[in-house]
C-alpha cells in the first residue's frame, strides 16, 4: 500500500514537470513572431478591433467615460473583462501538424476572426487571427499575422476553446444597462399601465418633498403618502438591466405590432435626462415556465419570465425578466399602505416586499 502511494506521488510529480515544461514554459520555446498570443500588461491595451470575414467588426476603444463599442455604446463589462483575461493568459501549446496545416490555415482564411491590439499611445501591439477548436475541441487554432505556422493555444486549466471569446456580435459587447440612476438623481418616475390604468402613478420629487400622484379615487382611502415607500422604490433604478438585445430579428417588428402593452416608463433626471420605456407582454411558449403551472400574477396568455421592451426612441428592442422588474411594477395605491409594525406581523398578513401586477387587480 505504502509502495503504491510512493509511485502514485512520483507520477503526479512528474506529470506536473511535463506539464510546467511544455504549458508553461511555451514562451522561451516559441518565438515571439510566431507564437506570441499573451499580452501580460493588458492595462496598457488601448484598443480592440475584431473584424469576421463576413464583415461584422467590433471596435472597443478606451475612453475617459470607460470603454466603448463602435462609437456609440458602452461596452459591456463581463466581455470586455473576458477577452482581456483571455489575451493575459492564452499560451501556444503546440504548432499545428503538417497533417492539419493546410486545412486550419484555410479555415482561418475563410471563417477566422482577425484580432487587431493597440496600445494606449495607439500603436499596433498585436496582430493575430483566431480559427475554430483543436483536436477533440480543446485547444484554439491561431496564426500570428506575418507566422508560417498556425498554433494550438489554450488557457491553462481551460478545457474548451476560446473562439467564442473573441465575437464579433454586436449584441454580445453591447452594455446591457437600462436605468442607471442614482436615487438621489431622480426628478420624477411615471409608471403607467396599459391594462389596468387605475394602478398608474407618477412619483415626483417637488421642492425637496417626494409625491405620489395616482388616481385620487383610488387612493383616497389610503390616508397619507408613505414617504419610507417612495424613497426606497426611487434606488430600484440603478443598475437596471436586460436580458439582451432583440434587433435585427426578421419578425419583431410583427410582434410588437400584435402583442399588447403592458406599460410605459418615464425617467427624468435633475439635469434634464429623460429615458422612455414600452413594455410588452410576450406570448406563452412551449419554454414558458406558466404552461404547465399557472402564474397567479401574470395572465395565462402571457410569458410568466419574459416581456418585450423598447427603448432609445424606439432604436433598440429588448428583453427583459419579470424577476428584474417585479420590484419596479408597483401600484399606486401601495404608496399609501401604512407598514406593518413588528408586533403586528404576527396577526396580520405584511404585504410582499416585490409586488407584481395581478390580473385579477
């Protein structure tokens, strides 16, 4: 047994030598003109463009206001910090086999995405192409511009390949951020439902005081407004986001035309910023979640995770989950329910902290 544990120790600590050997030691073994896929400092990277051959491209710039897309958006963070942990730790494993060299180097010519790396000062860093997986999918296909050989390039203790990485989608670099505003930057909020008019309100800040207007029938039998209620639903609006972005699909123009509404936002800012929402019901799909259990808050007719929503004067449509907005589809009238005390908790049913719309309401 004791023999057993000794050979069992020996093998793993030469296993870990073969693996430092070839892993990690790559660099002295490889040239810097072939093979040199890391970047170490890539708080130095100043610029990222990707270009696919079928002429989709990204170009990621840093900017005083941080990263941005094309120009025009801002990027979104988790890929932005994928790609960069990428660069920092992807490593030549091997070159390519003569047996597969001609192939990878045509499919790199044909399907590769072209990997373009400036500097700060705005020098080119690096130039390479990114191809499709390894043998048995582990490992990356890569070429350095100007190399002879193509190489396998992996990052250490990942197991897939890195292509998806380095996309060129749009939707996959764009911020999903929608309302990011601090509480104390907000002037007013309008929500008003489509359906159920009755539960609508604007919440407004008036001379450092905070109102809830709704309609008054409604409302009137509440007593007064419930300033603890106003002031917390003000912080719902920050960090706000979608599930992702719909454009460019063939048939949402049609289905926004024939689902119905189910609200509309209205954010204004202390410094004239103003954000505008329309939200829609999205249908009930073989994913739905409510076509097997009835959701007692949402229609049955309807998603019970997803509605549709269109933004930035109607430039982008997107996606967003009932389990991010429930806290924001309030109703007037719940501005002016008093808050249950401690000792009365016990005898009386609270009302739920995240209240949805209910159909029957």
């Amino acid at each position: 047994m004791r023999k057993t544990i000794i050979y069992v120790l020996i093998l793993a600590f030469l296993g870990f030598g073969i693996y430092f050997y070839l892993i990690r030691n790559n660099e002295s073994k490889f040239s810097e003109t072939e093979a040199g896929f890391t970047i170490k400092d890539t708080a130095s990277i100043g610029k990222l463009y990707l270009v696919a051959n079928d002429g989709e491209s990204i170009l990621a710039e840093r900017t005083d206001s941080g990263w941005m897309v094309n120009k025009q958006y801002k990027a979104m963070p988790s890929t932005l910090n994928a790609i960069m942990l990428t660069l920092n730790a992807q490593a030549p494993l091997y070159p390519v086999t003569k047996a597969a060299f001609e192939n990878v180097v045509k499919s790199l010519a044909t399907d590769g995405v072209k990997v373009e790396v400036y500097g700060r000062d705005g020098k080119k860093m690096k130039v390479f192409y990114v191809g499709g997986p390894g043998v048995n999918n582990i490992g990356t296909n890569m070429m350095m511009e100007g190399a002879h050989t193509p190489y396998v390039v992996q990052v250490a203790g990942f197991n897939g390949y890195l292509s998806p990485r380095f996309t060129t989608q749009l939707k996959d670099w764009r911020d999903r951020t929608i309302f990011n505003f601090p509480s104390e930057e907000i002037k007013s909020i309008s929500l008003q439902y489509a359906d159920k008019p009755i539960n609508s309100f604007v919440l407004s800040r008036e001379n450092g005081s905070l109102t809830v207007k709704g309609d008054s029938n409604y409302t009137k039998n509440y007593g007064e407004l419930n300033i603890r209620r106003a002031g917390i639903y003000l912080k719902y609006f920050t960090n706000v986001n979608c599930e992702g972005y719909l454009n460019g699909l063939s048939d949402m123009d049609t289905t926004l035309k024939t689902a119905p509404k189910h609200s509309s936002i209205d954010i204004e800012g202390m410094h004239g910023q103003h954000q505008h929402m329309d939200i829609y019901w999205m249908a009930i799909n073989r994913r739905s979640k409510n076509v097997l259990v009835s959701n007692p808050d949402i229609p049955d007719d309807y998603d019970a995770d997803r509605l549709y929503a269109v933004i930035n004067d109607y430039k982008d449509t997107i996606m967003i989950q009932h389990m991010v907005f429930q806290k924001i589809f309030r109703k007037a009238f719940e501005f002016y329910q008093k808050d249950v005390a401690p000792t009365e908790r016990s005898g009386k049913k609270e009302l739920p902290k995240n209240v949805m719309m209910h159909k029957n309401s």
